[in-house]
C-alpha cells in the first residue's frame, strides 16, 4: 500500500486557527480523536497530518483548507470581555459554540463592510453615547427619538414575531447590524453585543421568546451607547461582580424605559389610580402588555421600578411566568417543525446583510459561491432566499 499523502501546512496558521476557535488544545486533539501530544507536534512542526487529517482540522475549525497555507496568521480576533465568566456556561463546548457566533458575527461584518466599499457606499455610522451618570428614564427617551419610533407603532403591532421584526428593523436602520443565533442554549446566553465602529453588532439568540429577544436588542443597544460590548445571560444578579452588575443593571432599566416609557404608562388611568398597596389582577398586567407589545415580565419591572407594586409583587410574577415560560417553551418545541436552510440563513443574518449580499450579487461584485459562503447554503436556496428578504 502506498504512503498516505502528508500535508504541509503552516504551523503558525495551525495554531491560529484552533486560537481563534477559543479550542483548547485538549478539546480540539479529543474531537480529531487524537492525543493531545500528536496535535502538538502538528502544530511545532514535529510531525505533519495527513491530507485527510488536515480536511478534519479545517471542518472541526470551520475554515477552509486553502487557510492552513497562508504565509502570515492574523491578529488573533477580539473576544467579549466576560465570555469565560458566564455562569450558564457548563463546559469548554459550550463556551466554544458562543465563540463561533462572536467570531460567525464579526466576520459578517467585515464582509458588509467590504462589499459597501465597493459599492463605494458609507456606512450608517451610529454615534450616539451615553454613559453610567446619566438618568436611564432619560436615556431610554433618547433611543427612542434615534429609532424614531412611537407608541401608536407599538400598539398596532399584533403578534410577537411581528414585534421583533419592527424593532430588529429599527435597530438595523440605526447604524447597527443585528444578527440571531441559532443553535446555542438559552442557558448560555440571550444574546451578546461588539461595539465596533462602524456598523457595531448585536447577535440575539433566536432560542428566546420574541418578545424576550426583543427586550434583549434594547439592553445591548445600550451595551453599545455606553461602548462596553458584553453577554447577556439569563441571570446576571448572583455572578457578576459590582461594577459588572452596574452595567447590567442600567442596561435593563433603560431597555425597559426604551419599550415602556413612563410618561405613557403613568398617563394610563390604570396606572394612575393604582399604588404599591394595591392588588394588580392578571388582567390589568396583560393589558398593559399588550398595549406596548412587550411581555409582562417587562411590565411588572417598570411598574416596580414606578414604584407602583412592590418587590415582593415583581419577584411573585417573575416566578410565575417564567414557570409558564418552561411549558410553553416545551409544547413548542414539540409542536414546531424543522425550519428550512433558506429561513435560516434570512433569520440568522437578517434581511439587510442579505440584502447587501444579493445586491452584490447581481452588479457581478462577487460570484454566485461566494453568496453561498457569505450565506452558509447551497445555490439551490438562492431563489427561495430572494422571495424571503423580497428581493425577487
């Protein structure tokens, strides 16, 4: 039998690309299925995989084999800040699928921010800040002058994909990319944000609710008005240390002054006529919800922080629906069905990086693989995809 081909890639880009996978050495040599020592030796030079071993390295670091081959590595990417402090995070595999959407995310971002420049088109450049000594009512009342939004708007919305929609789209408008994940647990992260300019990134976690994902674009919004990117976990409260919960505690409440301003919701004769010592029925909460298109979990904490309940009221409905949360979450999933490639790439990337990417397309910029790369699909989705984002 002959010898089996040997590869003959550049070691530097061996390491880079497991580094810039956030893989441990030892994760990585145990899903090759080798031992740690042979992949050490891989990357010092000391032995050389296979073609074939090679192609492994290239599907399990998501990169294309052409990559091993580059004569310099790049600059390692940037990662969030606390990603390795998340509590949700159980193991390394869990922490490496998060690192794969910041990494999945900046890449689209430097490709729309190519493609524009070839188009020779400027980018939206969001510049608006705020910062940690401002009032977070006021803050709140800001963004929404920026995203031009109203609550007529909010009150005509009817269904909560419909609502996400709208605020994505708003968002998007803005100078900021928005983008979803797909695959990672809800436990790991709700969403996370990257304040580079221009064209910062928000990624949602489509696992979420809705409306939930909707609160999640307004807290890393302000993530990227205070310039500070982070990861916005289930629960923040336990964990985090002082100045961390600082952050994420203004974020909340102006995500919340964001989706329920107080001059609206105290101008209701509902609100106005109640206080602290006053029971709030169900009812009462699911009006108030339903006017604003957020969920009532939303609501219970503005009225809290409105002091119109009391902490006790506000943690009793948290439990509540949250419970109700899990079981829905659970007829759902069994309920739902598998979403085609084409709605995935559309959800994942949203329509104005697809947008952006088909236009490209059709003034021979780029070829017809490069959208299936930029897109992660076959050619054969294309026309599905046009139909989706309307572009057909």
């Amino acid at each position: 039998m002959g010898r089996t081909s040997e590869a003959v890639p550049n070691t530097e880009m061996l390491i880079w690309a497991r580094k810039s996978s956030a893989m441990p050495l030892e994760i990585a040599a145990s899903k090759l299925n080798i031992d740690a020592e042979r992949l050490r030796d891989w990357e010092s030079g000391e032995q050389r995989p296979s073609i074939a071993q090679l192609r492994k390295i290239g599907n399990l670091y998501r990169r294309p084999i052409a990559a091993f081959y580059l004569p310099k590595a790049p600059d390692l990417p940037k990662r969030l800040r606390d990603l390795r402090l998340l509590p949700g995070l159980k193991d390394d595999i869990q922490w490496i699928e998060l690192a794969w959407e910041e990494r999945l995310a900046r890449e689209r971002r430097a490709i729309i921010i190519e493609l524009l420049e070839n188009q020779e088109e400027t980018p939206i450049e969001f510049r608006h800040k705020a910062d940690l000594t401002q009032n977070p009512e006021e803050v709140g009342s800001r963004v929404r002058d920026i995203l031009g939004v109203t609550l007529e708007e909010q009150s005509a919305l009817t269904t909560p994909h419909e609502i996400f929609k709208f605020w994505r789209n708003l968002i998007g408008n803005s100078g900021v990319l928005v983008f979803q994940a797909i695959d990672i647990p809800l436990t790991t992260a709700r969403g996370f944000s990257i304040p580079d300019f221009p064209l910062p990134v928000i990624v949602a976690n489509r696992n979420d609710a809705p409306r939930a994902r909707v609160f999640t674009l307004i807290h890393e919004l302000t993530h990227i008005l205070l310039r500070i990117g982070g990861v916005c976990d289930m629960d923040y409260r336990d964990w985090r240390p002082p100045e961390e919960q600082r952050i994420e505690v203004f974020c909340n409440h102006v995500a919340g002054a964001v989706l329920v301003p107080k001059h609206n919701l105290l101008s209701i004769p509902l609100v106005m006529r109640n206080t602290t010592d006053v029971s709030w029925s169900e009812e009462d909460i699911v009006k108030l919800a339903k006017l604003f298109g957020v969920s009532r979990e939303v609501i219970a904490r503005r009225l809290l922080i409105l002091d119109r309940v009391t902490p006790q009221f506000y943690e009793m409905c948290r439990e509540q629906y949250q419970n109700e949360y899990q079981k829905a979450k659970h007829h759902q999933r069994q309920a739902s069905g598998f979403p085609t490639p084409a709605g995935n790439a559309v959800s994942a990337a949203g329509h104005q990086y697809v947008s952006i990417v088909l236009d490209a397309l059709y003034s021979d910029r780029i070829t017809r693989n490069d959208v299936a790369t930029y897109l992660g699909v076959r050619l054969k989705h294309l026309p599905r995809i046009e139909r989706l984002v309307g572009y057909a």
